[in-house]
C-alpha cells in the first residue's frame, strides 16, 4: 500500500508540474496588452518596454521559467492588473475561497447527509415509494436547467419563509437558501450512485450467502452492502470537497456572495494576465490533488486495490 501511495503522488507530482509548465508558455502567448490594462494606449514604447522588463517578460524564457518556479515557491503569484490593481493576487483570492469553500463545505455536508440517505431508502426499498420518490427527484433535478430552480427559490421562498434575499454576513439566515440551492444537484447525484453501488451488492452471492446463514438484514446492509458501496464514492468526495472553492457562477451572483464563482470569466475578459494564470494553475491543481486523494481514499477503503500488473490490479 505504501507503495501505491508514493508512487500515486508522484506522478500527481509529475503532471502537476508538467501543467504548470504548459499555463507558463500559454500565458507567454498572449497578447502584452494583457499586462497593463487600459493605460495601454496611453503608453509609449519606452514605457511599455520599461514596464516589461519590471516584470521579467524581456528576460529569456528559460530565466523566465526559474523566476516563475522560485516565485511559486514562496508563495507570490503576483498582483491584479486590472482587476484589482497593484494588490496582491493571494489577498485576492484567499478572500473569496474562504468565503466559496464555506458556501461549498456547508452544501456538500448537507450532500452527502441527505443524498446518502435517500440513496439508501431507495435501494432498500425499490420499486417501492422511496425508490419512484427519489427517482422523480433525480430525474427532476438532472433535467430542468438549475437557473429554473435557482429563481424560483429565490423568489417564492424568500416570500413563504421570510429569509433574505440576498447574502448578508451579518445574517445567518442568509446562508439557507444559497446552500440549498448548491446542495440540490450534488443530493440527487450522491443518491443516484449509491442507490446503484447498493442494488449491485445487493445482487452479489456473498449477500445471498450471509441470508443463508441467518445474518440480519440490517446487519448485512451496515457491515457489508453499504461498506462496499461506498468504495467508488470515496473516490470522488476529496475533488467534490476541493472544487467547491470554485464557487458557483449561478448562486453566487444570484445572492450576491463575494466568492470565486464567475471570477475566471471576469478576469479574462477584463485581459488580467496574471490574475488568469493564478486561477488556471489553482483550479488545475485542485483537480489534481483532488483525483490524488480520491485514488488514495478508495484504496484505504478497499485493500485489494495495488497498483501492479496481477488480476484485480489498478
């Protein structure tokens, strides 16, 4: 096992550098205007070429590309050109992700509490009530376009249940309706897999087997069908927790939440070249470590997992 995880990181290591690598050269690629914001035209060329040699971008790409790795390793990713100019870009974005990753944490908990649980229902009671209820949700959920819905809770529940509007730090009651707007799909998602990951197990000798031997359905489904059904969701919650500091593009501009939904696009259409590049190499390492994290969890769950070239290998 340990094994697998030093290998595991060190290819996430690998290829996290190797995508790093790429977003330098990419960013090298565009436009210069990108660097000075609407003082642009306003520039001369001995300006512009003063300014970019400030900024190291005269300087030979291979010395380019040590200043950006020594730069990264201490932590600077530069200032806000146009977005916020002249601030650092860290001030900036740890602000929002704070903010994003408690709005994300708050509704991936409430996630995995209810989605688990109808999961559960319907696969213990399918074809049954529970089973066509949650089905009908799923279904509901995954079809209508989620600004459908996101209105109409702003709307009709702000009026039936007296909550704000719009987010307000100094209310917690502001916090309901943005959680639960982001926790509706990812409920409906967590309850389709598990209701799945459980029927499977449920159709597996080994069950047929323990109801032979006289075990308890409740024991059997505590023990063996939910502890294997979890195995291939537990690949998948370190991403779901990490990506929640993207925000939401919807939500958040909706109830007005000063987060990180909608900044890429902000940035890049306000040509912030360095802003661009930190949220590129953020959310790129984000799904990194994420998908790492996600292999490890899932072969702490299930030992049989090891990464070699034998029957049943990963």
């Amino acid at each position: 096992m340990m094994k697998y995880y030093v290998i595991r990181l060190f290819r996430s290591f690998l290829t996290l550098m190797i995508v790093i690598t790429i977003v330098f050269f990419l960013m090298r690629m565009m436009p210069i205007e990108g660097y000075f914001g609407s003082s642009f035209d306003k520039l001369d060329a001995g300006q512009i070429e003063a300014k970019l040699k400030n900024l190291g971008l005269l300087d030979p790409l291979p010395v380019q590309l040590k200043n950006f790795y020594m730069n990264l390793l201490k932590g600077d990713l530069g200032q806000s050109i146009t977005y916020r100019p002249k601030v650092d870009i860290t001030k900036i974005l740890g602000d929002k992700l704070i903010t994003s990753l408690r709005f994300g944490v708050a509704s991936l908990t409430l996630s995995l509490i209810v989605g688990l649980s109808l999961g559960i229902l319907m696969a213990r009671h399918k074809g049954k009530f529970w089973d066509k209820f949650g089905t009908c949700y799923v279904v509901g959920a995954n079809a209508v376009p989620a600004i459908i819905y996101y209105l109409f809770i702003q709307v009709f529940f702000t009026d039936i249940f007296k909550l704000p509007l719009l987010f307000d730090k100094s209310d917690p009651k502001s916090w309901i309706l943005p959680v639960l707007c982001l926790s509706l799909v990812t409920t409906a998602y967590y309850a389709m897999w598990i209701r799945r990951y459980m029927v499977d197990e449920l159709n597996k000798d080994y069950v047929r087997l323990a109801r032979a031997k006289g075990l308890k359905s409740k024991e059997i489904m505590v023990r063996h069908v939910m502890r294997n059904a979890f195995v291939p969701m537990a690949q998948y919650l370190p991403a779901s927790i990490l990506y929640t500091v993207a925000g939401s593009i919807y939500v958040e501009s909706l109830f007005s939440i000063p987060g990180t939904g909608g900044l890429l696009v902000t940035v890049i259409q306000r040509q912030d070249n360095t802003l661009v590049q930190a949220l590129v190499l953020l959310y790129s390492s984000i799904g990194i470590v994420g998908l790492m994290l996600g292999d490890i969890l899932m072969a702490t769950f299930d030992p049989r997992i090891k990464l070699s070239h034998e029957g049943g290998s990963r």
